[in-house]
C-alpha cells in the first residue's frame, strides 16, 4: 500500500512542475531572468543556448532528492526528486527533441498531441522579446491550439473528399 503512495507523490510531482515550468516560465525566464532566456527566442549560432542554464536549475533539486533520498532511506524525498527528474525527461523530450528537433528524431509526426505542442509553442515563439508572450506551459495544452489542430484535421478531411 505504501507504494502506492510513492507513486501518488511522484505523479503528483510530474503535474506539480508543469505549474512550476509555466510559472518559471511566465515571471522568471520572461522576467528578470530574460537575459538567460533571449537566446532561446532569438537564437545565436550554435548548439547550446544560455536558456540551457534552466535545465541545470531545474536538475539540481532533483538531483538533491534523489541524493538525500537515498543517503537518509527517505522515499518521500526521493519520490519527490523521481517526478521531477520524469518531468524532466519529458520537458527534454517535448520541447528540445520534437518541437525545436536539436535531436532529430520526431521530424515529420502526424500525431495530435505532437502537432499541438509545436503549434502552442510556435505561437510563443512568434513573440521575440519578453513581453506579451502566450503559451508559457508545455506538456498540457490550451484549448485554444487543440482547437486549431481539430480545424486543421476537418479542412484536411474536407480536401481529400473534393
């Protein structure tokens, strides 16, 4: 029964840092954090970014209760630093793999949800500078792009009939 709990927390912790990556998102890397983030909505030559940085900021908590987890037999902790590491991993995937394909793996998808991703992301990226910016969110969707991809889906439909 106690493992169930574990993976309660650690689930829980995977939706909690979508939150966190909005939030972060939205008021640090759009806020006062901005000259680590630029580079990431106006690229410079070559492979890493200053954006990268964020990655490690958002490791080192994760790495911290993996650590103690572990060291102090602590589950909870390291339950905690488990869902945010899987968020991570799934951050990593979504955004740097199959929207900004730095790894070229998911180029030509027809799935929904990838091609949601990539419009929501598509429409923060059309914003250059920090200010007015939408789509702060990665893994969960708005409506209003499953909308579009939905729209997409019936206009492609209607041309195939014709």
């Amino acid at each position: 029964m106690i493992y169930i709990l574990y993976a309660v927390i650690i689930v829980a912790t995977f939706f909690f840092m979508e939150f966190m990556a909005w939030f972060t998102h939205k008021y640090i890397m759009h806020g006062f954090l901005w000259f680590l983030h630029k580079d990431h909505h106006q690229p410079e030559p070559g492979f890493l970014e200053k954006n990268d940085w964020f990655f490690v900021m958002f490791a080192i908590p994760s790495i911290l209760l993996l650590l103690f987890g572990t060291i102090d037999a602590n589950p909870w902790l390291f339950s905690v630093g488990l869902g945010i590491l899987l968020y991570g991993i799934a951050y990593f995937l979504a955004h740097d793999v199959i929207v900004h394909q730095r790894l070229k793996w998911f180029t030509h998808s027809k799935n929904r949800y990838v091609r949601a991703i990539r419009w929501s992301h598509k429409m923060h990226h059309k914003h250059l500078e920090k200010e007015n910016g939408e789509s702060f969110g990665f893994l969960i969707i708005g409506k209003k792009y499953w909308d579009k991809i939905r729209r997409d889906d019936q206009l492609r439909k209607a041309s195939k009939k014709n």
